[in-house]
C-alpha cells in the first residue's frame, strides 16, 4: 500500500463529515453528528479556523484521518488535542493508524506543545490497545460534560 498523508484542505470537508458519521455509527451515537458541512468547512478553512487535519490516502482516496487543534490548560499550558481520529473499518489493522497518529504526535513536538490529549471510550478495547502500545496515560475517573446549542440558546 502507498500511504500518503498530507494536511487537509476544504476540498476534502464532504469526505471527512462522511467519516465523522462513520465514527459516530461505530460509537453508537449516529444521532449526535449534527454539524452541517457548512459549518465543519468553516470552522477549520473560514475566517477564524479552529482545527487543522491529516488525512490518509491511498490512490488519492481519503481512507482516514486525525482532527486536533491547541487546547489551553491551566495546569499544562497548551496541549494539542486530538478530537478525532479514524480509519475507515476497510483500512484499520494495516498500519495507517499508526503512520497517521505518529504523524500528529510529531506535531504536537515540532509546535513545541506541553503534551497531546485525547478521549477513548471505556469499551472501545481496539483503541485501547492500539494506545497502549504508545504506553500513553488512560485515565479513570473523569465525566464528560456539555451543554447543546439548544441549551445554550435557552439560557
């Protein structure tokens, strides 16, 4: 397999939403996706962009990728988050994961970053592995919380 990973462009937004639902399906919360592309391109080629992307192809075919952007903590200081992360079921357990993830970690160490973070669910043993073999720290103990846009809006 030739694997190219390069920086995403807003060309590739409607492909990337297409895997985001894919993710979704596979963490069972298809319902949750509710960005529109519109608003996905926005937010990372707009005005303001706040993510940048990786992305995995094979023969020009987007089959992956790693979404992050910088997240301040007032304990570390700035952190590169890694929001999302995917192969598609077709590519996973070839080696792409790991070509794309190492490609964002040495992001988070060229950008000078006071570490790299992310989310795993507790059930998804596949991720978990596929972590642990970088020994990365998985902690317990923390619960996610949120308020929607809905919510927002009513306040």
């Amino acid at each position: 397999m030739n694997i190219n990973i390069r920086t995403a462009q807003e060309a590739d937004c409607g492909r990337l939403l297409e895997l985001i639902n894919e993710l979704a399906v596979y963490e069972k919360a298809p319902e949750e996706v509710t960005v529109t592309l519109e608003e996905f391109a926005d937010a990372g080629f707009g005005l303001k962009p706040v993510w940048k992307a990786y992305v995995a192809e094979i023969d020009h075919k987007i089959i992956g990728f790693a979404l992050f952007y910088t997240r301040y903590s007032t304990w570390k200081g700035c952190r590169l988050y890694l929001e999302d992360f995917i192969i598609t079921e077709e590519y996973r357990g070839k080696g792409v994961g790991k070509i794309l993830f190492e490609k964002v970690v040495e992001e988070a160490k060229e950008g000078n970053y006071n570490g790299m973070v992310w989310q795993v669910l507790d059930w998804n043993e596949p991720a978990i592995n596929f972590y642990n073999k970088y020994s990365a720290d998985l902690e317990s103990g923390w619960l996610n919380a949120s308020l929607s846009k809905t919510q927002v809006k009513a306040f």
